[in-house]
C-alpha cells in the first residue's frame, strides 16, 4: 500500500471516529463514501463496463435509473500516462444506442478510441481501446466517462450513467499531494417531476470529514447532465489547482466555485476550526424568465480532532509553484492561424438548439482545421440562458467574457457561456491548440448542457495533416 492509499484508508476510518464525536446521532447524513477504483496494471486498464436498467435510492427517493455495471456511483478508472484502456462496452438498456466518450482527454477519435460516432445499439457489444500516448499532451488530471449517442444523452446521463477517470501524476506536478489524502466530490443531478435532488458521489448531503488544520486533495466534478452549479463552504476557502484537468502554475484561493456541467477542479481544502460548515449553493440567475433557484444544502464538513493551525497550512499551499513547463504558455504565445464565430441560438419554443442556425448533422463538417494551428473562436450566445462550450480532444484558453479580458491561469475543456441580455449576447472568446498529431480526425463541440446538445446545438470539427 503506497503512502497517499494508507493516509486515505486512515483518514476514512479516523473520520468515522471523528463523527462520533460532534453528533450522537447523524440522521440521514452518511460519511461520504469514495467509489471503487479499478487501476491500471502493466500499462492496461482493463474493465467490462455494461449499461443497463436498474433502480436507484438518493435519500429518502426511489427512482428507476440508467446504469453503468448497476451502480448510480460507477467504478472510477485510474491510469497513467503511457497506458492503454480497454474496455468492453455491453449495451444492455432496453431501447436506445449508447456508447463511450473520455471527456477531456487528448486522445485519438478514430477507430476504437475516443469516437463519438460510433453507436452501439441494444444486444451488442463494443471493444474500445484507447492509447494514452507518452509523446502526447494529454497529462495528469481529473476528467470523467459519459455516454455520447446524439439524441439520449441527456436521458441517459440524467440516469446515472457517468463515472469518475483520473489520469494519475499529478503529485509530478505538485509534490506536496503525494502526502495527502485524496477524496473525490463528483455531483450529479436527478430529475422527479418538478423536483430536483443533487448529490456527491451518489450520496444526498453527506458529511465530509476533516481534523482542523489537516490538508485535503479535493477532484471537484459537475458529472451530471445539465446543471451549472455555483456553491461555497461558509467560512472555509479552496485552493484550486487546475481546472478541467489542466495544471494552473501556482495555487488559487476562492471562496466559491461555479461549475457548469462537465468541469472540474483539483483543489486543496484545509480543516477549519473544529465545528461543522455547511456547503450550499449560491442562487444565480440562470434562465431571464425563471427566478433564481433558492440556495440548497449540498454537504456538511465535519472538522473535529486533534489538528495544526490552518494558517500555517494555507502558507505551505500558497507557495507551491508548477514544477516543469506549463502548455498554457505555449498556447498564449502561439499565433493565430485562423478565427471562426459560433452562435449559439434556439427555435421560440426551445425545442430545438442550434449552432450558426444549424443542428447537428453527424454526415456534415462544419469546421476544417490544419493540425498544427492555433486557432481564436468566438461563441456569441444569443440565448437568454447560460450555455456552455466544450469541445473534444483537444483543451483551449479563455481569453474574453463578455469583452472582459480573462486573467485565466490554466486551460479549460469547458467553460460556461453568459446569457444574452436585452442589451447585448453573452460572448466567450477562447484560443484552442489543435497542435496535438494525436488528435488528427473528426471529433465534435457543443453545449455540454446535454439536453441543448440532444436537441441540435452541436457540430462537427474535422483536423486534417
């Protein structure tokens, strides 16, 4: 047992101790549990992953879902640099296609791999096989597995088809995380008629525990399928790390985070003074003709125990620096090949979403790219609501926000666009490297809001040598 997996089995157990003492009784709330992990070995992940019906308990609620190997809390897959997956897809649902998307690597799309075009129909089986390339850009960090079948990904996302991937390495990155305990917080959403729950690795409001002082590495997710999700821990701050898998060059303290569906975030979280702190969101105004959702409890941190000055901590976090060079140097620093505007825009009756007045045609390309380009894309959202853009394989920078130049300290593989107000659109601009030889071939972006993505407001991006 290496040291960080010693350190998370002691802190599990300690923090069922520690929960003791602050509460007799917890009531509903759980410890937060961490999901099964299947780790690569010799260089191979290998893993059967089936999708199929089964019933799911969040709470006190009943539902029935859409499974991956019949767990709402799937396996999280842990592999390196230089491995290769392979997994055996069984498509076991009742009706419709499905299939695998790697979201956030830098991986090929074609054939077996990351390909998002293949379709696999109920009854059948599909073996994918992905290369992580030594020689690539792909690097540590946090990203996640989803379906990606045109037309039911929001069905079955909403279902509970999603799963944690880690590409592991990051202490390379930031020595200080080989001694720390590694806890994931990946949030998903389900729908029951007019009512929402949220929960955090499957579990509704659990308790997250800590010692006072005690350093923490956080992997911070939004896998759900449509919801942004802005939040804070009253009175205890995180110290970000890198976004969407992506390393920034030094840490950033924030008091609240807002992750729209698909993004992540590596964090450090210090113990605060021994009590408990409550993790909620914050109320936003996402659609213009709705009212902001009230603010709801996500979490409970429990810091309790024998513990260090949190002070003292935060100075070790905030000096930490990027050992190595950082990607997002060579992006800044690159010329711009070519700039393309995306708008985004929707029917009156918003039942169909769409690109440049467009919806998604898996038969049509709608943008060529030169591989080795730098490329500036502009995407105008004409839509009184958020959006979002991600695009696959390949990372990009934030530059602009609604014509506000953004001081953006790593890359992103999502990043949530404004609504448009009466006045103006919302406007993300952002510099995407398609420099990566790996990623040569067809692949696609859209709003990762999956039921706009569903509904046509995707296209197809082809990169050519």
């Amino acid at each position: 047992m290496n040291r960080r997996s010693f350190l998370t089995a002691a802190g599990v157990a300690a923090g069922s101790a520690l929960l003791q003492l602050p509460r007799a009784a917890a009531g509903a709330q759980q410890p937060l549990i961490q999901p099964a992990e299947i780790r690569s070995r010799n260089g191979l992940l290998e893993v059967a992953l089936s999708a199929a019906p089964g019933r799911v308990q969040l709470g006190e609620h009943a539902f029935p879902g859409l499974l991956y190997n019949g767990s709402y809390l799937p396996p999280l897959l842990r592999v390196r640099v230089g491995d290769s997956m392979r997994i055996r897809f069984t498509n076991a649902l009742a009706d419709d296609p499905s299939n695998l998307h790697y979201h956030g690597m830098s991986v090929s799309p074609q054939g077996r791999s990351d390909n998002v075009f293949v379709h696999v129909h109920p009854g059948q089986q599909f073996d994918y096989e992905v290369l992580i390339p030594a020689g690539g850009r792909q690097g540590p960090g946090l990203f996640w597995y989803h379906p990606h079948a045109h037309g039911v990904v929001e069905k079955q996302i909403l279902g509970g088809m999603s799963g944690g991937l880690v590409v592991d390495g990051s202490e390379r990155l930031f020595p200080m995380l080989a001694d720390l305990p590694e806890r994931f917080v990946l949030f998903k959403h389900a729908e029951l008629g007019e009512k929402e729950i949220f929960s955090i690795n499957g579990q509704v409001e659990p308790l997250l525990q800590m010692r006072p002082g005690e350093m923490q590495f956080w992997r911070i997710g939004n896998i759900g399928a449509t919801e942004f999700v802005k939040f804070r821990i009253e009175g205890m701050p995180l110290y970000v790390l890198a976004t969407d898998g992506h390393p920034l060059s030094r840490p950033r303290k924030l008091t609240q985070l807002f992750l729209g569906p698909g993004e992540r975030v590596d964090a450090i979280a210090i113990g605060p003074q021994a009590g408990e702190y409550a993790m909620r969101t914050i109320p936003f105004q996402n659609e213009a003709w709705k009212k902001p959702e009230p603010s709801r409890p996500l979490a409970t941190i429990v810091s309790a125990g024998p513990g260090a000055p949190a002070a003292r901590a935060e100075t070790e976090v905030l000096r930490q620096r990027l050992a190595g060079p950082a990607w997002i140097d060579e992006v800044r620093a690159s010329p711009i090949a070519r700039r393309r505007t995306l708008e985004y825009s929707t029917t009156a009756d918003r039942k169909v979403f769409m690109i440049c007045g467009r919806v998604m045609d898996e038969n049509r390309v709608d943008q060529t790219v030169r591989l080795g380009d730098t490329e500036e894309w502009t995407v105008v959202n004409t839509d009184q609501q958020y959006h979002s853009f991600h695009i696959h394989q390949t990372p990009f920078l934030v530059t602009e926000v609604n014509g506000m130049r953004q001081g953006e300290n790593g890359l992103r593989d999502t990043f949530s666009v404004p609504p448009a107000t009466a006045k103006a659109p919302g406007v993300l601009k952002v510099v995407i490297p398609f420099t990566d030889p790996v990623i040569a071939g067809r692949f696609v972006y859209h709003c990762h809001a999956v039921d706009h993505e569903d509904k046509g407001m995707m296209g197809v991006v082809e990169v050519v040598a």
